[in-house]
C-alpha cells in the first residue's frame, strides 16, 4: 500500500471516528464529565504540556538556523529536533485554519462568554463563522502534542509507549476538563500527525532525491 493511500485510508477512518462521535459520544461524556469531575485541576494540569511547545520550536529554529549561517552541520537529534520545530510551526497554522473553516461549538462556556453546548445547548458547527468562541475543532491541543510525537514516533520508534502515554495524558485533560468533545481530540490527532509525517517524508526525499532526477539529466 502506497503512502498516499495509507494517508487516505486514515482520513478515512478519521472521519468515520469523528462523525460517530459527533452523533453519539460528544454529548454523553461532556455531560458525565461535568458531572463526576467539574474541571479538575488535574485533568486541567494535563492541558498545559503542550503550551510551551510553539515557543520552543521557535527557539530551536532560529538557535539551529544560527548555526547554520556560522557554517556547522546539524547533528541527527539537532535535525530531528528541528524537524520537531517545523511540524509544530506548520501544525499551528494549519489547525487555525481549519478552526475557522469548522466553527464549533465549545463543549463549555469559559472563553468571552461562549456559546457552549453546557451552558446554552449550542451544539454543531457553523463553518466559516471564524473568531475564539467557535474554535473547538480541531483540538489545537492535541494536534500539537501529535505533531512532536509523530516526528518522535519515526525518529525514535523504541520509545513509542512514551510518545503515546504523552498524546493520551494530553487528550485526558482536554476531554476531563470539559475543554474538548472527544471528536475534537481525534480531529486534532489526526491532523497533527499528518503535518508531522509529511514533514519527515519531505526531509527524507530531501536527503534523498530520487534516482530518476539523476536520470533525467
């Protein structure tokens, strides 16, 4: 199976998985989970491992691009790393877009006096409204944390566990706190390990062009 197809066959499956939760699981768990855990800290302490990631991956940027304006090469974990950097920089303008072409509803009221489906009933999407208090979907949250750990997953595939266990705590305190409906997650998942696999796949072809350009000439 070609890449490609993998990738649409994930799209696939993505948009199956978001679509029954959108139907059936959303609503059930951001109503039990105001019920038995009304924004834990714990769960709202969990939210906050992504937070500094774009900052990082700005420094790493300009840190490395330094170096390389001196003339040094990059070693493989200072590539990897950057590589992290690109796939969080290209993760966060992609998931702003698709924030404002979706338009969701929050699961609850905790931005400018939001629309939420807890606090008014406002469920759905409303596509191409744009601004803060219709920014649900995708998880921007998870699609960061997914962007790094897609990157990790192919760089360092000994430590797979660990990069999950990462994502899963991130995801937990979104849909815990109240802060996601769980298709947002998966939306969010999805779209940072898209992001985060093309940026491998393009280094990879960078580094190795292929032998039919050779040929050609």
């Amino acid at each position: 199976m070609t890449v490609m197809r993998k990738w649409l066959l994930t799209l696939l499956v993505t948009s199956a998985a978001v679509s029954a939760s959108y139907v059936w699981i959303d609503r059930p768990v951001a109503s039990w989970v105001r019920v038995q855990f009304p924004r834990h800290e714990v769960f709202v302490a969990l939210t906050y491992i992504p937070d500094p990631l774009l900052v990082i991956a700005v420094v790493i940027f300009l840190v490395l691009g330094l170096k390389s304006f001196m003339g040094r090469p990059l070693s493989s974990w200072q590539m990897l790393i950057l590589l992290c950097s690109v796939s969080v920089t290209m993760t966060e303008a992609t998931k702003n877009q698709l924030k404002f072409v979706f338009g969701r509803y929050w699961p609850d009221t905790w931005i400018h006096n939001n629309p939420s489906f807890l606090h008014d009933g406002a469920y759905g999407f409303n596509f191409f409204h744009g601004g803060a208090a219709y920014g649900s979907f995708p998880s921007g949250h998870t699609a960061i944390a997914c962007a790094v750990a897609s990157v990790l997953w192919i760089g360092y595939p000994k430590l797979r566990v660990l990069w999950t266990l990462a994502v899963l705590a991130v995801v937990v305190g979104l849909v815990g706190a109240d802060y996601h409906f769980v298709g947002d997650t998966i939306a969010g998942a999805f779209v940072g390990s898209t992001v985060g696999w093309m940026t491998m796949m393009l280094a990879a072809g960078a580094r190795h062009p292929s032998a039919d350009r050779g040929e050609a000439t």
